[in-house]
C-alpha cells in the first residue's frame, strides 16, 4: 500500500505506475532532513518496463521530421518556463540551495531546449564528392534507438534537459534514471514532456537506487547509449558493463579543477570567482574550482582574501548526510597528514547537512585531498613560484574537466590555454558556466571524450549514415 505523505512513482509509457516491488524510498529535505516525499524504489522489472516502452514508442518517433520534433522540444521549454516558479521551488526542497540559483538553473534548462529545437533546421549533415565519375557522397544523422540517461543531483533540471532534450530531437526514445536525491524535478520534466505533446514512451522516468535501478538500465540489452554524469568511479563501471555489448557510452565525470592566480591578476576579481566556483551550490560541481593555484608574489595577500570572505559566506547544505560524512572525514584526514584548515571544516549545529565553507593549505599534491574529488564546499590553497611549475600542477591530476587563470598577460593566457589538461579553460573568470551551445566535457578520467550540449551533443545522441548517389548520364 503506498505511503500517504507525496510519492514519486515511475512515468512508463505515459502512465505514473509504482515500482513493481510496492517498495519506496524516503527523500529528506537537505536544509533540515525532514521528509520530502517517498520515490518508487525500482528494479530489473521496472527498468524492462520503461524499456520496453521506448522501444515501442521509438519506431514512430523517429518517422518524424528533424523539425517536428524540434517544435514539441521547443513546446516542452516554453512549458517549463511556464512553470519556472514551480519547478524552481521543487529544486530548493529537494537539493536545499537558494531560489535564486534553482531558477538560474530552470532558466538555463529552458534555454537548452530552445538550443535544441533550432538544430530542427539545422541538422546538417555534408556532401562532398568522390574519385568515381559521377558519384555524390552525402551524410545524414540516424537515431540510435533507445537512450538510457543516467545522472546527478546537483542541477537536477539542466541535467536532465542536456541529456534528454538532445536524445529525443535526434529520434531516439529515452528512459531517464534521475539521482534518488532529485525525482519530483524529474517527475514534473516527465509530466511537462506528456503536457506538450511528446508520444508516451518517447520519454520514461524510472526512480530509485544507482545501484539496483541504474545498474539495470545500462545492463539493458535493448538499451542502445548510456550517457551518464557522476562519478569517475561510477563510470567507470558503467563504462565495464556497457563495454560487454558494445554499447555507446557518453561519461561525463568528475573534476579536480584548479583556478590559476597569476602575479598580475587582479586580485579582488579573482578571489570573486574562486568563492564562487569552489562554493556556490556548496561546491557540488563537476565544474568547481576545488584546486587554488597561486603565484608565490601574491600568495599571501589572495589568502587573506579568500579566508576572509570565505568565512563570512553563508553555508548552503549538502545533498545528503552520507556525503556530509564522507567531505568530513577527508578534510580530518588532511589535517591529520599536515594539512592546515584555515576556515571551516566543521559541521554547523543546526539541522540539515551544513559543512561551513573550508579552506585548506598545505596539503601535499599528491595526497588523496589533492587528488580526489570531494563535491562540497571545500577547496585547497597551492603556492607555485611561476607559470610553468602552475601549469605542472594543474596538469599533476587524474582529472582534466575544467580549467582558468587570472592573469593581465595575453601570453600567459594562451600559453595557459595551450597546456592546460582540461576540455573548458576559462581566462579571468571561473572553472564554471557552460552554456547550452557550448560543448562539455573532458579529458582523462574526466570522461570518455564525447561533448554534450551544443552542436556536439548531436554526435552523442544520432549515428552518420554515409550515402552514396552514383548517377549515369547515359540515363539522362
């Protein structure tokens, strides 16, 4: 029987159905860990279910013009922006970040399926020509089939439209795993998607455990892409599993970005953008500056800075207490290593998941802190003498997302952009704050080289069929 509080069941073929275990999972508030709601806790079966669904749904979907379906992705947006206000509030209660950002980030997936439903007219394949008389060699986009769409908590709007609005354009149907710390944003995706005119089954939303749902979405055989944001860990099993039908894998994963003081920045702009990509959203970015690289020259006046402001920031929760645990025990670790906490570090008595923005020094390069992704409020001070022993350090991690250096030299800009081991660098700004036509993702463990958004997200989401047009003007 389910729960009387709110309960987020599956969206399979049109229809809201609950797990086929009956099973469900509590949602706790980040701000103050009372119950949200409960979400179907799925499995193999539900998983099959939605499958089934999208395959079904796929073979009239794909029939479709490029540009129909780009009218309804473009309907879905101006539905969600709509109901900004609403999808904005369900964010902040799940996730326990500010309005202010929740609806940035409803905008910026709004914005995303605008982008999207432009590429309806512009599709482009190319045509060139051959060594054999009279041929025309063109290519054209295919649908892969059915995508499964795993991903994180942390935008939990823009996640799903970078993903799902992309798949669904290129005539693929999708079953969306959102993380179980985000379903009502996903259900509500879900709903909207039916409200403006997408075919049931075009879309699917299966909720529940990583590990018992997700697991079963990308062990799927009918399941034709996997695309999946979160941990490089987590890729990388999926990535195994996947591998074992020769399914196509789009990994977006992890960072250990670090932001580049230079000498002759400016310091009040780059300690702004060091606050704001090592805190914001507390730090639960893939994209976060979690690495602050500074010249010996200015070192100790962008630390007093920092510490400073940092200290006075007011604290935003964590998604869950288990991660809260986790960022601790690693800072207390650190420090147990020779680490120096200048700010933070502690958990705040008050309830919900808090940890006070941190700020640590001395932490060896090398050490698991330095080189470990944390997703929280948490970042690291590293002194460097010039440009080349920082371009060394960034490049000394097993990670490559993002990048950026603060710098008044052109030269030390492009030399930066030129080795810097990272798919975005940002020059005198933050390591985050891609856009809907700008595409993202990495380099090593930072994910598998695909980009989503922009125009690359077509090569993610659509196959090139080459095609041959031999003419005989013997026939004319």
């Amino acid at each position: 029987m389910a729960p009387t509080t709110d309960t987020v069941s599956n969206l399979i073929g049109g229809e809201a159905v609950p797990a086929a275990s009956g099973e469900w999972l509590d949602k706790l508030r980040p701000a103050d860990g009372t119950l949200l709601c409960r979400l179907a806790r799925s499995g193999a079966d539900d998983v099959a279910a939605a499958v089934s669904a999208a395959r079904e749904a796929q073979r009239s979907w794909a029939e479709r013009t490029a540009v129909e379906r780009g009218e309804i992705v473009r309907e879905l947006a101006l539905r969600l922006r709509d109901r900004r206000d609403d999808a904005s509030e369900i964010v902040v209660a799940e996730t326990g970040k500010r309005l202010e950002l929740a609806l940035a980030e409803t905008d910026a997936a709004v914005e995303m399926g605008l982008f999207v439903a432009g590429e309806g007219r512009r599709s482009y394949g190319r045509t060139t020509t051959a060594s054999m008389p009279h041929r025309t060699v063109l290519t054209v986009r295919q649908p892969l089939g059915v995508a499964g769409l795993v991903m994180s908590f942390n935008t939990p709007l823009p996640n799903i439209a970078w993903k799902a609005l992309p798949a669904v354009f290129c005539g693929n149907a999708a079953v969306v795993k959102p993380s179980e710390h985000t379903p009502a944003s996903a259900r509500l995706f879900g709903e909207l998607a039916l409200e403006a005119g997408l075919p049931p089954g075009v879309l699917n939303v299966v909720q529940g455990i990583g590990a018992e749902a997700g697991a079963a979405l990308v062990e799927h055989p009918d399941v034709d892409l996997v695309s999946f944001t979160g941990s490089a860990e987590t890729g990388r099993r999926i990535n195994e599993a996947a591998a074992r039908r020769l399914a196509k894998v789009c990994l977006e994963l992890g960072g250990k970005n670090a932001l580049v003081v230079c000498d002759d920045a400016d310091l009040e702009n780059a300690v702004r953008w060091a606050l704001a990509s090592a805190f914001s959203n507390a730090g639960q970015r893939c994209a976060s500056a979690s690495r602050l690289v500074v010249f010996d020259a200015v070192y100790d006046a962008f630390r007093e800075r920092l510490v400073g402001e940092a200290s006075a920031l007011r604290a935003e929760p964590v998604i869950s207490e288990a991660s809260l645990d986790r960022i601790l025990e690693a800072v207390e670790r650190a420090a147990s290593e020779g680490a120096t906490v200048l700010c933070g570090g502690e958990r705040l008595d008050r309830p919900g998941w808090y940890l006070s923005p941190t700020v640590i020094e001395g932490a060896a390069p090398d050490s698991d802190i330095s080189c470990t992704e944390l997703f929280g409020p948490v970042t690291l001070l590293h002194r460097v003498h010039d440009l080349d022993e920082a371009i060394a350090l960034v490049n000394d991690s097993p990670y490559g997302l993002t990048a950026a250096i603060h710098t008044a030299s052109l030269h030390r800009a492009m030399r930066f952009a030129e080795k810097a081991q990272a798919g975005v660098v940002v020059v005198n700004a933050g390591t985050h704050g891609s856009e809907p036509h700008m595409g993202f993702g990495g380099v090593k463990q930072s994910g598998t080289g695909w980009r989503e958004a922009g125009v690359e997200a077509l090569d993610v989401y659509s196959d090139l069929k080459v095609v041959s047009l031999i003419a005989d003007p013997a026939l004319i």
